[in-house]
C-alpha cells in the first residue's frame, strides 16, 4: 500500500514538472516574440529613419525638419490649424530658398522628399518601380480613393488619363461654361443676400466657388446641392480631405500595430472618418446608378453629355469589355475634387491678390480683352 502510494506520488510528481516545463517554456516563447516585436518597432520607427537620414546626407542633402515618429504630418496639423494651410511650411521654405531642389523631413519612421524640380518629379514618374511608396502615410489615401487616377499604374493609368484626357478638352470644357457661369451667379446672390460683399475671405469664396464648378461638372447640379452631415457637400469634401490626412495621427495604436488598425473603428475619431467615406461613397453610387437607369438608350442616340460622369458611363456603354468600375469613378471623383478646387482656387485668389497690388496691370487686362 505504502509502496503504491509512493509510486503514484512520484508520477504526479513528474507530470507537475511536466507541466511546469511546458509553463515556462510557452511563457519563455511569448517574451521572446513580445522583445522581439519591440525590438522591431524600433528599429522601424527611429534606426531606420536615422539610416535613410544618413544615406540622403551624403548624397548632399539637407534635413529640413526632423521630429520622432510623426515629423512632417504634425507641423503639417500644426499650420492647418494656425493659418489655414497645411503645406505652410514648405511655401515659406521654397519662398526663403527658390533654388532648393528637394525638401527632406520625417514621417513615420521614413524619410519624406518633396521633389521640387520638375526633372526629378518627371524621373520619379517614368521609373516609379525603382522608388520605395511608404504604404503607412498613403494607407489612408488608398483607402480613400485608391481606386482613382492618382494612385493607378500601368495600363489602367493609361485608361483612366485617356478618358479623363478626351472629356477635359477644350470643346467640352466650353459646353461647361453654363454651369460655370451658374455657379458663380448662385454664389454671388447668396453673398448679397447675407450682406457678405463688404468682407470677403477671398480664398475661402473661392474654394466654394470651384469645389461647386467640379461638383457640377462631374456629377451635375442636383449632386452639388447635396446636403452632408448638415454641410453642403463642398464644405464637407473639403474638411473631408483634412480628416483623411490627419487620421492616423489621432490614433496612436497606428504607430505599435500599423495603420491597418484604422479600419476597426476603435476611436471615435476612426468611427467618424470611416463612417463618413462610406456614407460619401454610398451617395456617390446611388448617383451614379441613378444616372445610368436614366441614361439607357440616350448614349447610342448621339444625345449630348452633359457632364464628366455622363462621358463615363457613355465610355462604359461603348466599352463594355474594359468599363471603369463604380469604385473607380467615385474615387476619380474624389480625387478631381481635390485637385481642382485646391489648385485653382489658390490660381484666382493669387491672380486677384496681385491684380489689387498692381492695379495698373488690371487696367492693361481689361482694354487688352
């Protein structure tokens, strides 16, 4: 009996240690990939960085703003905030430096060039697969609008800028002067009717203004007088952008796991955002479904377009093999709203800027036209 005992004894005895053993070595296995994820957080997020940062310094480079982890995005925040421009910064640099070829700052835990010369942008275009895309910065861009022209390659760039190329030419841009001319009227009754004429933010009336004209020419004027989260959809597009921009920034699990954590609406911030690009995109394809019920026929009677999306979907009827999808027009969309009214509002509020300073060159216009 006391041998039996004692037999049992020394079998729970070796199972213990069994399992004891097996304790520590799955809690030994779970430290080592904890340090180990650590270690390559770190060399990620600050040695990488410092090795781009000496690698550009010896091609004669010179840093121009360097801060851990979120470098250039922060100041970037920074001066949105303050002055209403979040490229601030790199204006007054190439302003104090008109010859600077390159600018270099941080982001990320990468190394962010802004290519000034247009040789070196022309370079980067024609050997794209040479350059490194630093996928955390444009994570929420692609997600945005990754399927439109900006971030295309190959032969599906090629298709998206003959398109865009064939329905932005002179003869249908004249067409669009209508809705140019609407739009202008519409903006200038509205700022008489609020008492508005005597103090005018130039460059905010002209961002209204075009992000208008781009909405009607793409999507026509039923589109534009959307109402968005309690915004015209203008407004809304334009702090839209900010928010796409600025969203990795308010979420700080993005620099320990990656921006992928974006897309599980832990913040409420993530929520927001990603709340407001479906409820954008799900307008936008309603549109778009909506035009294309009305327009079935109207293309193969040679009946005129009227808009950027009515020469889509007339591509698409003709093209039914190789047709742009619904997710690339949205984001085609997008992306012309942002490049237009950005870009050409800041064109007409310079032109209006220097024409005040210069009054004797608005005189030369106006008997010259």
């Amino acid at each position: 009996m006391c041998i039996r005992d004692r037999g049992k004894s020394l079998d729970l005895l070796r199972k213990f240690k069994v399992e004891v053993r097996m304790e520590l070595s799955i809690w030994f296995l779970l430290k080592v990939v904890f340090f180990g994820w650590v270690i390559v957080k770190i060399y990620k997020l600050f040695i990488r960085e410092w090795i781009y940062i000496f690698f550009y310094l010896k091609q004669g480079l010179k840093l121009d703003y360097y801060l851990p982890l979120v470098g250039g995005m922060l100041l970037g925040k920074q001066h949105q905030a303050k002055y209403g421009d979040v490229n601030y910064w790199t204006k007054s640099l190439i302003r104090e430096n008109p010859k600077k070829r390159v600018l270099m700052s941080t982001s990320f835990g990468n190394v962010s060039l802004l290519l000034l010369e247009h040789n070196l942008v022309e370079e980067f275009y024609k050997n794209t697969n040479m350059y490194e895309k630093d996928r955390f910065v444009m994570y929420n861009f692609l997600r945005a609008f990754g399927n439109g022209i900006l971030f295309m390659e190959g032969d599906r760039w090629k298709l998206h800028r003959r398109i865009l190329s064939d329905a932005i030419n002179f003869e249908n841009l004249k067409k669009m002067t209508p809705i140019v001319m609407e739009a202008i009227k519409e903006h200038f009754d509205e700022m008489t009717q609020q008492k508005r004429l005597n103090k005018v933010g130039i460059m905010n009336e002209f961002q209204k203004i075009t992000g208008d004209i781009v909405l009607k020419a793409f999507f026509g004027s039923t589109f534009s007088k959307e109402i968005f989260y309690g915004k015209p959809l203008t407004i809304f597009l334009a702090n839209y952008f900010e928010d796409v921009t600025t969203q990795p920034l308010r979420n700080p699990l993005t620099f320990l796991i990656g921006p992928q954590i974006i897309d599980y609406n832990l913040t409420a911030n993530d929520r927001r955002v990603n709340g407001q690009t479906k409820a954008l995109k799900d307008l936008a394809r309603k549109t778009i479904e909506k035009r294309r019920k009305e327009a079935e026929g109207a293309y193969s009677k040679g009946e005129d377009r009227k808009d950027l999306l009515d020469f889509i979907l007339n591509y698409n009827a003709k093209n039914k093999d190789d047709p742009l999808s619904d997710e690339e027009i949205i984001d085609t969309f997008i992306t012309v709203f942002l490049a237009g009214m950005d870009t050409t509002s800041h064109l007409l509020g310079l032109a209006v800027y220097y024409l005040w300073k210069y009054p004797e060159m608005e005189l030369t216009m106006i008997i010259s036209s």
